[in-house]
C-alpha cells in the first residue's frame, strides 16, 4: 500500500494502536494533505460518483420550491438564511436558486449558506455560484442567529464517520482499523473490551452473535444542533440520503473509487468512504430534543408529490427529442423503485407545532 495517507495512518497505529472507524473515515475523507475531499473533484461525470443534482435539474429545483413553500410555513421572514450543507460542486444551491425567482420574495429573502469543510470543493461552489452574496462556513455552528433558516443536504448525513461494533459471544466489541500483520495493509480487529451496557443502543439486546451495528455520533450531534437552532431561532430542514426507513444491523461500509465498488481499507485517501443512515435513530433524536421530524419517505415519492412530473413535461416543451429523451430518463432515475426512487429516503424536521411540510 503507497498512499501517502498510508504512511500517516501506520505511524499513527504504531504510536496509538488501533484506531476507531471513525477516526479512519475522518482522516481518509479530512485529512489536510491526503484526504479525499481535499484533493479530488468526485462528483459528476468525471468523478468516481455522481449525486442527483448532477443528474437533473429538476432535483435541486423542486428542493428550492419546498424549501419556497417552508418560507411561507415560517411566515414569509424578510431575512431567510438558505443552507446546504455538504454542497457537492454548488449544483444544488445554483437550482435552487433559480427555482426561488418563481416567488421573488423569497427570492429577495435569501441569504445563501454553504456548510463545507473542503477547499477544493469550496473553491468549485463559489465557481458555480458567482456572483451570488453567499456565506460559506465550516460547520452549522457558525450559522448566524439574526434569522429564521431552511437547511437542504443531499448526501451529507452518509459521509459522517460511523463506529461499527460487532456482537461476539459475551457482549459487543468496537470494531478498529488495525495494521496488517506483515505492516504493509489495514485490517479489522475487535477491541478487547466490551461495550458498557449503558452505552449499547436499544435495539442491540435482540441481536445474534456475529451481528453488527453501526451508530453515527455526527450525524446524531448534527441533528441536535439543528434541532435547538429550529426551537431557538425558527427553521426547518430536509434531509435526503440513502439507507433504510428502519433501524437494523449490517455492515453497511463502503468505498468508491475510479467509478466502482473498493475495499474501504485499501487506497486510503483515494476512495469515496460512506454508511448507510440510519433515519428513523436520526428522527428519534429529533423528537427527543423537543422538534418533530418527518418521514422517512421514500425520494421517488418525493419527487412525485413535489411535483417532478409536470417539472419535466414542462422542460420537455422546450426540448429537442434527444434533449426529451434524456429529461425522462433522469426523472426515472430520480424517482424509480429499481433506481434511486426507494435506495434514497429523505426526513423533515419542524418545530413540534408546525404543520406537517410539502412532499410528508
């Protein structure tokens, strides 16, 4: 194994000893010289991924339209920050903005916000987003107070670093990245101590032996901090990401690299690492800090009840056959149940007394 990440992560394995999941997604996705969002451009045709607002238009349109119909919701504020987090290459945010000059009252209310922690991406969104009065910041906790929000993130919640934790015959041991034992690979190993019972989720007293469970802190911290900002300053946000609607076990851990499936310890720093999320965890953290969430509901009917059909109808008149052609078949990709119609699931968080959002 050559990576230049490689090298780092074996001095620090030596020095530490194994490392936790966690730790191994943060450096190979973060780290300033090696990681993988800092040095590659992946999304879209030219990438090892591409995300639905590089498929279609039509996804960050009918996004900007609900996040349109959620400034109304919140009373039509004169001052509305509209975040993203986790932009991508900035085609989300762009659509959505356009879509917004539909009502040019929401429109004049937006102040643009883009959560991302990446340089190069960052450099990317403000290329496609110039001339826009933006704010870019590195985490939400930065997000200014003066102003109600609406939150969008497509693909954000599954690039946070997960823990996995496999059950083994007397209690639950924290999986770890280990060195090989000839020192030239990454390997898994359990940890020699068990899981404290107070700290095993609930859903982990009905699993066999062998069984693995993976937990998301970030992404549980993430929601709680847009949680008391929804009851602190008004917002709402929408999450849509993929994974199932119900808690289970699995090991849902994967790498993208070179437009296929890798190892996820082979080529560190080189690959795509994400999980699967865990939504309804995710919505029981949103009730208990006192917001409501809703869903999950599958994209594809999303989509659907957001009104992508006549979206496409209406692109489509405009349309040469070959341009027609390819307009519908985006919408299939979006919305299929053998695509990404029922893979993608997406939630709502409100406030507890809000009426229940456009598309829930």
């Amino acid at each position: 194994m050559t990576t230049g990440l490689f090298a780092h992560l074996a001095a620090r394995i030596t020095a530490e000893g194994p490392i936790s999941l966690a730790d191994y997604m943060t450096e190979c996705l973060l780290h300033p010289r090696f990681g993988y969002y800092t040095t590659h451009d992946s999304i879209g045709a030219a990438g090892d991924f591409i995300t639905a607002p590089e498929i279609s238009q039509m996804f960050g349109e009918l996004l900007g339209l609900w996040a349109a119909d959620g400034w109304q919701a919140l009373g039509r504020p004169a001052k509305l920050y509209l975040v993203e987090a986790g932009p991508g290459r900035g085609t989300l945010m762009h659509d959505a903005l356009r879509a917004a000059r539909a009502l040019p009252p929401f429109r004049a209310a937006i102040t643009p916000v883009l959560i991302e922690a990446s340089p190069k991406l960052r450099a990317i969104q403000q290329a496609t987003l110039a001339g826009e009065a933006a704010l870019w910041l590195e985490d939400i906790a930065a997000l200014p107070a003066d102003a109600p929000f609406i939150l969008l993130a497509n693909e954000f919640l599954d690039a946070l670093p997960i823990r996995q934790y496999q059950r083994g015959e007397t209690g639950w041991h924290e999986r770890r990245v280990a060195l090989s034992e000839d020192g030239n690979g990454l390997r898994f190993v359990l940890d020699s101590q068990t899981l404290p019972l107070q700290t095993r989720p609930l859903q982990s007293r009905d699993a066999q032996p062998g069984a693995i469970l993976e937990t998301c802190p970030a992404a549980h911290a993430f929601i709680g901090e847009v949680a008391a900002r929804i009851q602190s300053q008004s917002g709402m946000a929408l999450f849509v990401d993929y994974g199932p609607a119900q808690s289970g076990f699995g090991d849902t851990f994967q790498a993208l690299r070179n437009k296929g499936f890798a190892d996820p310890l082979q080529h560190p720093g080189e690959a795509d690492l994400t999980a699967h999320v865990d939504f309804a965890s995710l919505a029981r953290t949103a009730n208990q800090a006192g917001i409501k969430a809703h869903g999950p509901v599958a994209q594809g009917d999303l989509l659907r009840r957001l009104g992508i059909e006549m979206r496409a109808e209406k692109l489509q008149q405009k349309a040469t056959p070959e341009q027609s052609a390819a307009i519908s078949a985006a919408m299939q990709r979006l919305t299929a149940a053998d695509a990404m119609g029922n893979l993608f699931q997406a939630i709502a968080l409100t406030a507890a007394e809000s009426a229940r959002p456009a598309g829930f």
